[in-house]
C-alpha cells in the first residue's frame, strides 16, 4: 500500500508540469532564445531608389528667337549699319500677299539695317510651339503668293519667283520670291529650321542686287537659325 502511494506521489509533479502548458515537453524548444524569435520577425527594409536625373530646361522660345538674330558679324560682308534693333513682337505680317509669319508665333522679333547705297535689309524672326507648325506656317506663305501682286502706298508691285537658290545648308525648308515696283524692288527668302523660321528682305533700286544680297544672305539666316542660344 505504501509502495502505491510513493508511486503515485513521484508521478505527480510531471503530470502537473505537462498539464500546465499547450506545448510538447520539448526542453529545447520550451526555452528558446527569445532575441532569435525577434529577429526573425523583423521587417526587411529596402534601401530608397536612386535619385533621377534632372534634365535641365533647354531655352525660351524668347532666347530661341534672339540667338537667331544676324549680328554685326554676320553681316560684315554687307556693309551696312543698324535701323531698328531686335524688337520682340509677334504681329508680324509681310506687305508681300499680307504673309502672316506671326500666325502661330509664341515668340517673334524684328530688326533692320540700311546700305551705304540706300537699299534696307529687314529680318523677321518666329518661334512657334512645335515643328509642324513652322511648316504650315511657311505652306501657307507658299500659298499666299499666288496673289501675283499687291499694293503699298499706292505703289504696285508684282510677284515672281526670284533667285533660283540651291539647297540652303541647315534649312529643313525654303521658299524665295521678289516683288518688283516701278521704282523699288524687294527680294525675300524664308528659311525654317525645327520650329523657327525667319525672312530675309533687301529692298534695292535694281532687281539684281536685291537679287545678288539675298542668294549671299540666304546661308548666312541659315547658320543664324543653327546658333545655340546659351
């Protein structure tokens, strides 16, 4: 009977041990290093993505048109001398046909200078918001000159097609013309490149040197339209 007893008694704490916890009777496991249990939970961070280049803003549509200008450089060869300087302005019509440059401009200006003989040089430069709109601007100059003449001051002045220009260098278009009056004659070449154009004009007394200008003018407009604005 006592021999039961002991037996009983000896048993006793493993089955209260075992019925105080949901877990095995797993020592090992029982005590397990809490830090590991930590660091296994622990979130995995990912490290930011690099920074994107910025590509730095390229010029106005002002600066485009200023750089486009000619210079006193440019214009060594003609000897002439400054009438009106760069004037920012997008109201710019031709007399020739009423040519309206300026009808998609969001950028424009003008200048003019004067022969020692007297003959006027005159440029008009635009910037417009994209390339197709250059070109429709200069098809539409193309189509306006089928006007034949037109009148200022009461002078008239009749168009034809003007010097036969090569290929301008630089120019992804280009479209030439003269206007011939009883006293004057004016000869005209636009140039386009991406989205600017400009327009050349000499006005002399003969044909043939507003002629000669604009076929020596019409390559040096071209490299103007080239120049980096910075």
């Amino acid at each position: 009977m006592h021999a039961l007893a002991a037996a009983c008694a000896a048993a006793l704490p493993a089955t209260l041990l075992a019925g105080c916890s949901n877990r095995p009777n797993d020592l090992d496991t029982y005590y397990a290093d809490p830090t590991t249990e930590s660091a296994a939970a622990a979130p995995v961070t990912t490290p930011p993505p690099a920074p994107t280049p910025t590509t730095p803003p390229g010029p106005t549509p002002a600066e485009a048109v200023t750089a486009a200008y000619l210079t006193a450089r440019d214009l060594t060869e003609e000897n002439v001398t400054p009438v009106e300087a760069p004037t920012a302005s997008v109201a710019i019509t031709l007399p020739d046909c009423a040519i309206n440059l300026g009808a998609r401009a969001d950028a424009g200006g003008k200048a003019s200078w004067r022969y020692s003989k007297g003959s006027t040089l005159r440029q008009v430069v635009v910037h417009t918001p994209t390339e197709a709109e250059a070109t429709e601007v200069l098809d539409a100059a193309r189509a306006a000159l089928d006007c034949t003449s037109f009148t200022v001051r009461g002078a008239r002045y009749l168009i034809d097609e003007g010097p036969k220009l090569a290929t301008v260098p630089g120019a992804d278009s280009q479209l030439t013309w003269c206007a011939s009056g009883t006293a004057r004659v004016s000869c005209t070449v636009v140039l386009s490149q991406g989205r600017l154009l400009t327009a050349v004009t000499v006005e002399a007394g003969t044909a043939k040197a507003a002629r000669d200008a604009i076929t020596r003018l019409a390559p040096v407009a071209a490299e103007a339209l080239s120049r980096d604005p910075a």
